[in-house]
C-alpha cells in the first residue's frame, strides 16, 4: 500500500488521527518501528527505468492498525487480518508484522499494556492523569516531577494481569522451566515424556529378543547398531546433567568414532535398560597406558539393587586396574570403597 494510499486508509478509520486535517504518517510508522519498502510497478521489456514510490507491505499495514487499535483509535484490522492468515500461517519463519497478523485473533483487546514514551521510555517517571476511552481502553499520562508530559501507558479493555512465571524444577525429572508461561510448560511437557524413557524405562522389544529373562550388559562398540548408540547418548547425557559435567562422554545419538571404545547397557530381568556405561583406552606420554571407567549412571529407581556389583568381576577381568575417572559421586566412591578397590579411584 502507497504512502497516500495509508493516509487515506487512517482517514477513513478514525478521523481523531489527523491533524490540521491530514495524517503524518511518517511519524505513525517510525512512532512503532515499522518501515516504508522501495517499489515500483514491473517495467515492460523494453523499459531501462522506473519510477520508485515508499509502500507498506500488506502484514506491515495489518501491523499498524492492530497498533493503532491498541492506542484506542477505531482502526478496527479484523478483516485484513482475515485475508492475510492463511498466508501467514504457512510461513515457517515469520517478521514481527507477521506475528501480530498470527496472534491477532488469540490476544485481541488482551495485550499487555502499551508504552508510549516521547523520549524511548517511561523510566523514571510516574502517571499524572487517568482517563478511559469509549473503547473500553484505559490510558495513564505519565510525566515528569515538574509537569512536563512524558508519555502515555495504554491498557487494552480486556487485558488481565497474570501472576508472574516462577522458575520451577520438576522433582521427577530435574528440568528447570517457568511455571504460569504456557510455552515454557509446553516444553518441560516435551522434555518430562523424552527423560522419562531412560529415568523410568520400559522393556526394549529389539532385546527381548535375545535377553531370554537374563540380567546382563550388552557391549556397544562404534560398529554397533545406531539405536543402541542413541541408548547410550542418553544415558551419556543423563550423567552430564546430574554431575555437571562440561560434556556429553559419548560421541552423538548416531554413533561414536572411537574405535576402542567399550559401552555398556545395563539391563534386568525384563528386558529394560536401567543404566549405561563406557571404558576407554587412554595412552599419554605422562602416564602408563591403561583402560578408564568413563562415566557410569543408573536410573535413580534401580540404584543400589546390585546392577553394578553383577558385572564388576568381569569388567576388573577384562579391563584390569582400570581408572575410575572424575567427576566420582559419592556413591560411586562408596562402592569401590565396598569392593576393595580404592586404588581405582587414584
């Protein structure tokens, strides 16, 4: 839409936007950050030049009588909204023009408060004078100690104030989200169901197969099968979270390039993988050469029922004097404490 074209539309509107009879719609636009765009109407063939004319995008014209409704004036943006969803809706990315198009429907008259501010904000000033519009739109002058006006604080007719987020850890889960913020609630849903899988985890049908009841480890090495490294990413990033640990210490949930690498799924008697494990060959110049217990974890319901204790005689027959590498729990110092191994820990 043209510049005129715009005037004419505010014109037509709300008459209580002109002044002197005309509209600076410049100041309108820059006023809400919006900005003209250069066109020009497609050349013929033959044409080396055009005539350029400042336009406003069909999103950006939505965009600004949405504002303008917002301020109190009668620029009422329902039916171009109506036209310019389906658009908007279809488009992986959206502008900030195409978000007030998108959530126009869900928050209108329910925004929160508009801050207008003749020198960018209201800080440090204070409201003066209160007045509701026939819009059922509640506006606050705010100005300075001496008087001197400094802006207005425009409350939609509908707007209620919500109690603010609280920064919430989920005690089953442990992931950190803001309750009362419908998004971050969204999430932690999302993300409670993906740990879930491994804090409370269920028979894998893909060992049951082979598990026939059995209680034992199955050994991942960087050839095995991409679903039995995504077991071990997990659990991998389980120790990471609950350890603090800079890192994930397995390579992806696609694989892990070492070729020495040694996992270990941890499973019971019905086929569900409790736990996780991995050793790795370390060679330095400033140490003897030697295998290291990476990191280990178990879900927290199946700690201390023994998982560790069934295959430490074979990892200590395979591996030898293994290193227990930090970062150690507690528990894990405990438990080589139990089995006489202390010098592992060293």
């Amino acid at each position: 839409m043209y510049r005129a074209d715009v005037e004419d539309l505010l014109l037509a509107l709300d008459g209580r936007l002109a002044e002197h009879g005309s509209i600076d719609v410049d100041r309108w636009v820059a006023l809400f950050g919006l900005r003209w765009t250069s066109v020009s109407p497609r050349p013929k063939a033959r044409s080396t030049a055009v005539f350029s004319h400042a336009a406003l995008r069909a999103t950006e014209v939505a965009d600004l009588l949405i504002l303008l409704e917002r301020c109190g004036f009668h620029t009422d943006p329902a039916l171009l909204v109506d036209l310019l969803l389906p658009h908007v809706s279809a488009q992986a990315l959206q502008t900030g023009a195409e978000l007030s198009v998108y959530w126009f429907q869900r928050t209108h008259h329910k925004c929160a408060p508009l801050a207008l501010a003749s020198a960018g904000s209201l800080m440090g000033l204070g409201p003066i004078e209160y007045f509701r519009l026939d819009t059922g739109h509640k506006v606050e002058v705010w100005g300075h100690d001496d008087g001197r006006l400094g802006g207005l604080m425009i409350t939609p007719p509908k707007f209620r104030r919500r109690p603010e987020p609280v920064e919430t850890t989920c005690t089953i889960c442990s992931y950190t989200f803001w309750q009362g913020d419908t998004e971050s609630s969204q999430l932690h849903r999302r993300e409670h169901k993906k740990r879930m899988s491994y804090l409370e985890p269920q028979p894998r049908p893909k060992l049951l197969a082979t598990h026939a009841g059995n209680v034992t480890a199955h050994h991942v090495t960087t050839h095995s099968p991409p679903w039995q490294h995504r077991e071990m990413y997990v659990r991998a990033l389980a120790f990471k979270r609950e350890l603090h640990y800079d890192f994930v210490q397995w390579g992806s949930p696609s694989g892990d390039s070492d070729p020495q690498v040694n996992g270990f799924l941890l499973t019971d008697a019905i086929g569900a993988i409790v736990g996780a494990c991995a050793f790795r060959w370390r060679d330095s110049p400033d140490m003897p050469a030697h295998w290291g217990l990476q990191w280990i974890w178990l879900c927290p319901g199946q700690r201390r029922k023994g998982h560790v204790t069934r295959h430490w005689s074979a990892w200590r027959r395979r591996f030898g004097n293994f290193a227990i590498e930090a970062p150690v729990s507690d528990a894990m110092r405990a438990f080589a404490l139990k089995q006489g191994d202390a010098a592992l820990l060293e």
